[in-house]
C-alpha cells in the first residue's frame, strides 16, 4: 500500500515569496541569518534560472541554495 510522503509534499509545494519567507525563517536555527523580502528579491534576481515562474518558490528547490547564498548577500550590503 502507497503512503503519501507528506514531508516531501510539503517541500514541493508552491509558495509565494511572502509564504517562503514565513516558511523559511519559522525553523530557522537562532545563529543562521533570516530571509526578508528584499534578500528574496535579490536572490530571485541574481538566479532567475531557478525560477520557472518569478512568483513560484519551493522548499525543495530554492531553500538551500538560498541559505547558501544568503551570507554572502549580507556581507555586501553591508559594505
């Protein structure tokens, strides 16, 4: 009998920007930088390909990459 992978559901699930960064930063370990609209604008920007639509985000395919790149945003802006 098949059962439903629900965590695997969920990270495939679409979000809005605005439902990704509330997703994003809920679990988040206190140490690790938060996400804001304007740092998921700018990584939107800088790495359309990962974007079949501008307005689709997943867990599964932009949150680790987003978490790796997120450091390096934030170091530049404040520079």
């Amino acid at each position: 009998m098949y059962t439903p992978d629900l965590e695997k559901e969920r990270s495939e699930q679409p979000l809005s920007m605005v439902d990704f960064l509330a997703v994003y930063n809920k679990d988040l370990p206190e140490a690790f930088p938060r996400a804001t609209l304007a740092s998921l604008t700018m990584f939107r920007d800088a790495y359309p390909n990962l974007f079949k639509n501008r307005e689709i985000w997943t867990l599964d395919r932009h949150r680790k990459k987003f978490m790796d790149w997120l450091p390096q945003y934030i170091n530049s802006a404040q520079h």
